[in-house]
C-alpha cells in the first residue's frame, strides 16, 4: 500500500492560510480544515512546510503578526484505513460542487458565444483534472465521479460543437 502523510496545522490568519495553500498546492487533499492528507515523501513536505515558516518570518520582520505551526504524522495502514472515509466524503463533495458548476457552465456555453466562457471552461477543466488525479491517488471510485466525467466529456463536446 502506498505510504500517505498527515499534515496537522495551527494557521492564525486568513493571510496565513493562504501563504499555506499557496505552499502546499499539489502536494495533498485537505480532508478538514488545516489537515491535509499526502502522498508525497516526508522530506519534501518537511521542505514546503519550512519554505511556508521561512516567508511567514520575511513578512513578519515588515510588522506583520502571524503563526503557523504543523506536525507531520506518517500513517500506518490501519491509521489510514481509518480515515479514509474522510477522503470519500472529501472527494463525493468536492465532485458534487463540481458537476453544479459544470452543469451551470454547460447551460451558459449553449447560451453564450464560447468565447465569454472560455477561461472558465480552461478553469472547469483544471479542477476536473485534479479531481481525478486526487481520485486515483487515494483509489476512490463512486457514481459522483461517474457523472463528472460524462459531464467533462459533454462540456468538451458541446464547446469544440459551438466553437466551429
């Protein structure tokens, strides 16, 4: 089975979250707020987290106040097979929001001319991407995701149609 990490974090500010989320983009699922569940090694979240505390202290030296602090838990089998149905629910949710945008986005594309909903549709496309991948890294499957990529083909389908 593959080795996954849990990330627990103290943010104590908006400001602070996002120099956090801007950080650790790519690297994990946040399955609650200030947790995030990753594949990758230990080391190279040990070197994002240590980036993250390095510019909160640049930032901190102009007068801004903050704190960040973390711990780095490497799961057993038996931890992660525990939590795991966190990560379904994460996923499910994550695919729901997803289809209520693609849904949306699909009315506007044949309403619209494509080219007002093309960078959404570039957007759309990113977070159907990662959604997959996230889906596959943690080997979750469920109808939700079933529907999103029916969607995703649809939405594909309908623009290349109306762009011609």
């Amino acid at each position: 089975m593959k080795q996954f990490v849990l990330i627990i974090m103290y943010v104590s500010s908006d400001e602070v979250q996002g120099l956090v989320s801007r950080h650790l983009a790519n690297s994990g699922l946040s399955i609650l707020p200030n947790v995030v569940i990753s594949w990758l090694p230990r080391q190279d979240l040990e070197r994002r987290l240590l980036s993250i505390k390095e510019e909160l202290i640049d930032i901190m030296e102009r007068g801004f106040e903050g704190e960040f602090a973390y711990a780095i838990i490497e799961l057993t089998d038996e931890q992660f097979k525990a939590i795991r149905p966190m990560i379904v629910r994460r996923l499910e949710s994550d695919s729901q929001r997803l289809i209520s945008w693609g849904e949306a986005l699909l009315k506007r594309i044949r309403s619209q001319k494509v080219e007002r909903v093309k960078r959404e549709l570039l957007r759309f496309d990113r977070e159907y991407r990662r959604l997959v991948s996230m889906h596959e890294v943690f080997d979750v499957r469920h109808e939700l995701l079933n529907k999103l990529m029916e969607l995703a083909r649809e939405l594909r389908i309908e623009y290349e149609r109306r762009s011609q």
